[in-house]
C-alpha cells in the first residue's frame, strides 16, 4: 500500500476519532446536565420537604404530635402554594394512601396519584430512597419530569411524600449546555473536514508529523491525560492539524474542568445546606433550652417568694413566744411538777438557742434559691433578641452559677476553682443570650479540658494538679472589650488547634461532640457581634481564648 494512501488512511482514522471524542463530549455533556438537573431538584425538594415539616409541626419540634396531617389541610394547600409560587414549579404532597393532600391543581386534591407507572411513590415510602419519573396525564400529554422524596415527621418517620416537577430544570442545563454542544459539533464537524482537505492534498512529507500526532490523539483518548499536546514540527497544514487537535484537547479539558467546578460547588452548597440545617437544630435546641430554664425559674420563684415572705413572719412570731415563754419563766419560776417534767423533756433552753440558728439557716436558704433563679432567668434572656447594653460580668456569674455543679469535687475529680480578674467595665451593646451561649461554650469546654487532664494524671500516675480556671475582662482601645477563659489543662496540639472553629471537627468521642459549639462561637463573635476570637495553647501549657468585641456596635448591624 502506498504511503499517501496509508497517510490518507491515518487522515480518515484521525477525524473519525475526532469525532467520537466531540460525540462522547456531546453525550458526557448531556448526561452531566440531567445528574446535575436531578441533583439540584432533589435538593430543592428535600429543603421543600422540610419547610412543610417544620411548617406544619407545631411549637417546631412538638415529638408528642402523632400524625403530620392532623393540621388544618387549607393550610397545606396554602403553604403548597406558597411553595408553587416560589419555586415556578408543579408541587404534590400525598399520603401513605398516596391520596393527594395538596396540590398546585387544586382539583387534584382528594383524588389520588395513579401516574407512577412504577410504583416509585409507594417504593419511596417504603424505604426512604429519592426516584424519578415521567407521569403523562390529560394535563401534561407530553409527559412530564417527577422527582419524589419521603416527606418525614421530626420523629424521623415517613408520613408520605413530595412530587415535584424537574423538567424545568432539565431543560434550562441543556439550555446552558446547549452552547458547548455546538461548539463541540462544530469543532469536530471542522476537524474531520480539515483532516480529510489534508489527507488528499499531501503525501510522504507529512507521514512522521501526522503519526506523532495520531499517537497523542490515541493516549488522550486512552488515558484521559489532557495534558498531553501534539508536537507541531512543520508550518503547513500538518502543523495547522497537529494544533488544531491540541485546541481540541483543550477544549475537553475545559469541558472536563468546568464539570468538575460545578460538583465542587454542588458539593460545597449541599455542605452549606448540612451546616444551616445543624444550625438550626442547635438554635431550636438552645431556643428549648431557655423556655424551659425560664419556665423553671418561674415556676420556682413563685413558692420560694412565698416562703421567704413568710419566713420573716414566723421570725417575728417566735420571738415573740419566746417572749412570752421567758416572761411566764420570770414571774412563775417554781412551776407545777408535771410542767417541769415537760420543760426539761423538750430542753427549753437548746430550743431558744438553735431555733435561731435554724431561722437564719432558712432565710439563707431561700436567698441562695433566689439567687440561683434570678441567674437562670437572666442566662435564658428570651426577651432580648435585639442589641442590649448589658453588664459582660452578669452573663458570666450568671453561667459561672448555673455549671456550678461541673466546678464541684467528685469522687473521679478534684474540685476546679475559678479565678475572676473582672476589669471595670462600661455597659456594652451585644445580644445577650448569644453571648451567654459563648461564654458557656468556652467554659464547658475548659471544664472538658480539666476533667481530661486529671484522667491523663491518673493513668500516667502523676500527682494530680488542682483545676483552674481564669477569667478576666479589660477594655482595649477605649472602643473595645478584651474577654480571657484561659485553663491549666493539657493544651491543644497546633494540628488540633488550626480547626478548632471549623464546623463538625471534634476531638470528643461519639455521643459527646458535635463540632458546632466553637463554630457557632466564631460566628456569633465574628459575624453577629463584628468581633473577634482567637486561641493560644501549647500541649502542657494549658489553653486560651480570648474575645475582643466592640462596646458599642454601628448601628447598620443592630436595626
């Protein structure tokens, strides 16, 4: 066979490879446009299906409703609609039974959903698993996209399901690929046109060029290495091939690259999506936390106000017997024998003296138990969500009171003692309750640190070190306020300590640590209160943050 005809064979294999790789591009684009278009909707509808959860419970985490669908079902429609207007999307929500609860058809409701020719519904129900299908009815003929997703209780239990619409965005990815196929298409459409113009108009002097050329082009292909180019020897047409292809490989591997950007960014904003969902959980759980300390405290205070009320009268009155008993002593001391016998019984004189003593042990009594309910309603603050000026020093006596119990001796734990440095400081504008939630946080976890220390002692058998906990306050640069919690623990490897405020790392076993408390911590010094917060340690040298805030915040951020 003669070398042109071999080199216009080689022509012939380069542009029919050419264009499989623009066909397999066109294909790839066209898969990764449906993955992306049924990955978006599935997202768009668990987020829908968990705004009709919360929606719908009431009191937003109410474990004691028995059923999603005892609430009033214009109100479902109401909310579906809602949902519908926003999402410019057709929006289903069915129960076990798959009888349509609403719908954005509103004649639909009360009939029940026979368009899953596969059962996808009842399927998804069953095990909790997101399907896809196409429902054509007399109101989409031409078939429709339907993605259904489990609709569950906070209970975590599947009481029915969401269908919503996907063709939208099925057709808006190709719409948005529709460009790069056409450039693809035309790309290798030119391609194999140049490489056939070529192949009959040269012979023998392009055969090594065009070779080494079709060699790069088959290891593109077969390793997906892009990176590789063809080498461009000559200036005539071979030349102008050999960079035509490496255009072409290019242009795949901007393709690829830009594939690749776009699940990055799925990928962070399903990430983004996890750590707002935790968010919210942990506002719920802190939100829970303080009804439930202020109903406490109120229910206490009402009895303990009564009982100190009172203990200053009976105070009074039993001077007052006592009175009356060492009067009746004075004029009549020769009593009758049976009243002798009867005083000496009950010990008159020790009952004068330790009546007083177990007064005055209930009237501190009931001042300690007003103490402690003064500080749980101050911690819980659920009337300041706004910007307060607030004494810094209250919030942490207050918080200081309420882990006392974690400060105690124990039988495995010495008793950790807390060293307050307070500066004088002015009244400083912040949100009190998240404050309060910091200065818990890092207390907590300096208290963890204590406690961990004092088992590392014990099972290296060293002397075991008292527990100690500094806090201190000063104001910085006549506009800020300095807050130190520093301990005597073990200390943070730097490995540790470079992520302590990145959301979900923890160090604590299962069951124990979440990895949101720093997080949050950062985020409400950094993002609510335009502060800062920062943490120095070494290991054996104990562990500190500190918070560094402005006494008075601009007034953009507290409106």
């Amino acid at each position: 066979m003669k070398i042109s005809h071999k080199l216009l064979g080689s022509f012939i294999g380069v542009s029919l490879l050419t264009g499989v790789v623009g066909a397999v591009a066109v294909i790839q684009s066209q898969k990764i446009a449906e993955t992306l278009a049924i990955a978006e909707a599935k997202h768009v509808a668990e987020v829908i299906a968990i705004s009709i959860t919360h929606h719908l419970s009431p009191h937003r985490g109410d474990v004691a409703q028995p059923s999603l669908f005892e609430s009033d079902s214009d109100e479902l429609q109401r909310y579906t609609d809602l949902l519908h207007d926003l999402q410019q999307r057709d929006i289903v929500v069915v129960d076990r039974q798959k009888l349509i609860l609403a719908d954005a058809i509103p004649r639909n409701v009360g009939t029940v959903f026979n368009h899953d020719q596969g059962n996808e519904i009842q399927q998804t129900m069953q095990d909790g698993n997101p399907r896809t299908f196409l429902e054509k009815s007399d109101d989409y003929p031409q078939g429709i996209k339907l993605i259904v997703i489990p609709l569950r209780t906070l209970r975590n239990t599947i009481e029915g399901a969401v269908i919503l619409e996907w063709s939208s965005l099925y057709n808006e990815a190709i719409a948005q690929a529709k460009p790069t196929l056409v450039v693809i298409g035309l790309t290798s459409l030119g391609g194999i046109t140049f490489a056939l113009f070529i192949g009959l108009q040269i012979a023998n002097s392009i055969a090594k060029p065009l070779q080494a050329a079709t060699t790069i082009a088959q290891q593109v292909t077969q390793t997906s290495n892009f990176a590789l180019q063809a080498p461009v020897t000559t200036t005539d047409e071979i030349g102008t091939l050999a960079m035509a292809l490496n255009s072409l490989i290019q242009q795949v591997k901007m393709l690829l690259n830009e594939k690749e950007q776009h699940s990055r960014e799925l990928q962070q904003t399903l990430t983004q999506l996890q750590m707002a969902q935790l968010q919210l959980v942990q506002t719920e759980k802190m939100s829970s936390l303080g009804q439930l300390v202020a109903g406490v405290a109120h229910e206490i205070n009402n009895p303990i106000n009564f009982i100190h009320g009172n203990v200053t009268h009976i105070d009074h009155y039993t001077h007052d017997l006592l009175k009356v008993v060492q009067a009746y002593q004075t004029y009549y001391p020769n009593p009758p024998q049976t009243l002798q016998e009867l005083l000496d019984d009950v010990e008159l004189d020790f009952l004068f003296e330790d009546l007083e003593n177990l007064l005055q042990l209930m009237r501190l009594g009931t001042d300690r138990i007003r103490q402690i309910v003064l500080s749980l309603r101050n911690f819980s603050r659920l009337d300041e969500s706004e910007f307060k000026s607030v004494d810094l020093h209250e919030g942490i006596d207050n918080t200081l009171l309420i882990l006392q119990h974690r400060l105690k001796a124990k039988p495995e734990s010495l008793a950790i003692e807390v060293i307050k440095e307070y500066g004088q400081l002015p009244l400083v504008e912040c949100y009190p309750g998240q404050l309060n939630q910091v200065f818990m946080n890092l207390i907590v976890n300096a208290i963890d640190a204590l406690q961990d220390s004092v088992r590392h002692q014990s099972n290296t058998k060293q002397l075991a070190q008292p527990g100690m906990i500094w806090i201190s306050t000063q104001v910085k640069a006549e506009d800020r306020v300095q807050i130190t919690i520093s301990d005597n623990g073990l200390g943070i490897p730097e490995t540790v300590r470079s992520h302590i405020f990145t959301p979900f790392f923890t160090t604590k076993p299962n069951g124990k640590g979440t990895g949101l408390g720093l997080s949050i911590s950062y985020q409400i010094v950094t993002e609510k209160h335009k502060g800062t917060i920062w943490c120095d340690s070494a290991p054996g040298e104990g562990t500190k943050f500190v918070i560094e805030i402005p006494i008075r915040q601009p007034r953009s951020t507290s409106t």
